[in-house]
C-alpha cells in the first residue's frame, strides 16, 4: 500500500497528485481510495489517471503541438541569426573566417574606420613627437644658459661675500684694540680719581679733627670765661647786700 500526500490545489480546486510506489511482480490492478468520509455532495473527482507517464493521452497532443511551434521557432531564430551575421560581417556563416579577410559589414567598417583612426593617431604622434623634442631642446639650452649665468652669479656674490667677511674681521679686531684702549684708559682715570678721592677724605678728615680741637678749645675757653663771669657776677652780688644792710 502507497499512502498518497494531499496535493496543493489551484484556484479551480485542481490538484496533481505524483507517486512512485515501489511495488514488484506482475501488476493486474490498482485501486485508489481518496477518502474514507466522501459523500454525495462531499467527494473527490479524478480527471484522469495515467500509469508509466506524468500526463493523459490528451498531453501527447499538445507536446506535438508544441515541436511543431518549437521547430517553426528554430527556423525563425536562424533567419535571424543569418542575417545578423550578415549585417555584421557580410557573411551569413562566417565560420572559420578571419577579421582581416572581411570586405563587408558592420564590423569591416569599423575596421577600415579604426585603421583610419590609427593612422591619424600615429601621424598626430610623430608631430607631437617632433614638437616635444624641439620645445625640448629649446628648454635645455634655456636651461644650460640660466646654470651657467647662476654660477656667474654665484661666483660674484661668493666673492663679495669673502671680502664681506675680511672687512668684518677687521672691523672686528680694531674694535677690539679700541675697547682694550678704552679699558686701559679707563682704568687708569679710575685709579687717578681714587687718589684724589683718598686725597680729599684725608684733607677732610685733618680739617674735622682741626676743627675738633678749635671748637674743644673754644668751649673751655667760654667755659672758663663763663665762670670768670659768674665769679664776678656773685662778687657784686655780695657787694650789693652789703652795702644795702649798712
């Protein structure tokens, strides 16, 4: 017994169901039950039932149908293909046929043209060629005059700038001596004002102490004067009061 699988159903509700049973020996009949439960208003149908092929006699039909419509097709297809072939190479079979043998067609034209095109281009080439070497030498003599007028100037301004540095140098050294001058003078003028500086405190300092011993002497001098007064002053005094009391 082969169990069949539910078929998936189109939209008339036509399904095809497929099985391969793997039954031996000599097959007499078969039977198909579709469903236990069918009744009179609930039941399948079968169309047609077909043992060894997929399809009814029916199908044979239309696969001729269909070898003719094929074949008309094949022939349409070759037409056609021919007389591509021809359009492009002059030829309707240009099997074993070489490109450059070619006299007609789409792709003879575009290889006269191309060779045209090529030829253009290598004449444009060489002028090209021609004109880049010309400009080119053109540009190497300019720029063998510029190095040689840039070494000329290079010369020239290492020249200047050797004496540039040689009077440098000298300036340099005469400043130098100049400063050493300067310094010498210097010091000694320092040394010069130190003695009259020495000369002058020492000056100051014998008028202070002269000074010290005339102020010293003045004072004793006033004070022994002062009391000379006083003295005197107190004599009258005594005199005075005697004189009064008498």
């Amino acid at each position: 017994m082969t169990t069949l699988e539910e078929p998936t159903y189109d939209a008339n509700g036509i399904g095809l169901i497929d099985a391969n049973p793997t039954w031996s020996g000599t097959i007499d009949r078969i039977r198909v039950d579709l469903s236990a439960d069918q009744t009179a208003t609930d039941y399948f149908e079968i169309d047609w039932v077909a043992i060894g092929r997929p399809s009814p006699g029916a199908s044979s039909a239309a696969l001729f149908e269909e070898q003719i419509a094929r074949a008309s097709a094949d022939s349409s297809e070759v037409t056609a293909r021919q007389m591509l072939s021809t359009t492009l190479t002059g030829l309707a079979d240009p099997a074993g046929v070489a490109l450059p043998s070619l006299t007609a067609g789409l792709l003879f034209d575009e290889l006269s043209a191309r060779a045209s095109a090529d030829s253009v281009i290598v004449t444009s080439v060489t002028n090209l060629t021609a004109t880049v070497t010309a400009n080119l030498n053109t540009t190497t003599a300019a720029l063998n005059t510029e190095s040689s007028a840039r070494a000329d100037a290079d010369s020239a301004a290492t020249t200047r700038m050797d004496g540039l540095v040689a009077t440098a140098a000298t300036d340099r050294n005469n400043t130098a001596a100049s400063i050493a001058a300067e310094q010498t003078a210097r010091v000694n003028a320092d040394s010069a004002l130190t003695t009259q500086v020495n000369t002058i405190v020492a000056t100051a300092n014998s008028d202070r102490n002269n000074t010290n011993a005339a102020i010293t002497t003045e004072q004793t001098a006033r004070s022994d004067a002062d009391s000379a007064l006083t003295t005197q002053i107190n004599t009258v005094v005594a005199t005075a009061n005697t004189d009064l009391q008498q």
